[in-house]
C-alpha cells in the first residue's frame, strides 16, 4: 500500500512532501463489527511493515497513538459530565468516544496479532 512504497522511497534516499490540499477517499464502515476489523487490519499490516523496514537494531516498536485515542475518549467523557450541553450535543460526544475507543482496542488487538503473526514487537 501507499505506506510500504513511501517507506521504500525514504530508504533508498528519496523523500516526502505533505501535500495538505490532497484529497483523500476513505470508505467509512457501517457497522461496529467492521469498523473494528478495519483497524485491526490497519494494526496488522503495521506490524508487518516493521518487521519488513526496521532498522537493524530495532528490536520492537511502540505506538503510541492508541493511547492518544483513549486519553482523547476520556476527556470527552469528561466534559459531558461538566454538563452545560444538550442531550443531542452529549450523545454525539459519547458516540465520538466510544468509537475511539473501538479503534484503540482494535489498533492494540492488531499489533498483537500481528506482532505474532511477523514474529515482531509491534505495540
């Protein structure tokens, strides 16, 4: 995927540009249970890309960005109980929080399938 070819750009010398008019398409999932597997996946195949790209003393990895997502979820869920909003506008944050939630728990559960998988620690 775009990952892997711009990890082989970089190692044989080239380099990226950000490109922050670039339009991106993303298929959002409709269900819980897909969203989940779609991170999972994203996680997996993360692992995978270390196992192939590390440098020669890399013995693992650590991600830090599930736990963004968790500490992200908590101060939403935080604020809701400050109060001051409307039903619809806490529902929408609880919904926010929960999804990212979901991703987390699926990014944490694909590094470590996919940790075992490529035979790497990828956290």
């Amino acid at each position: 995927g775009d990952v892997d070819l711009s990890w082989r750009i970089l190692s044989r010398g080239g380099s990226l540009v950000l490109a922050p008019d670039a339009l991106v398409q993303h298929a959002c999932r409709p269900t819980l249970r897909s969203f989940y597997r779609q991170y999972r996946t994203y996680s997996s195949g993360h692992a995978l890309l270390f196992s192939k790209h590390r440098l020669p003393n890399a013995r693992y990895c650590f991600d830090p960005y599930p736990v963004h997502l968790v500490t992200g979820a908590l101060r939403q869920l935080v604020s809701i109980g400050r109060g001051g909003s409307d039903a619809r506008s806490r529902c929408a944050t609880m919904r926010s929080a929960l999804l990212q939630f979901i991703e987390a728990t699926a990014l944490v559960d694909g590094a470590i399938r996919g940790s075992m998988r490529h035979r790497v620690l990828y956290l």
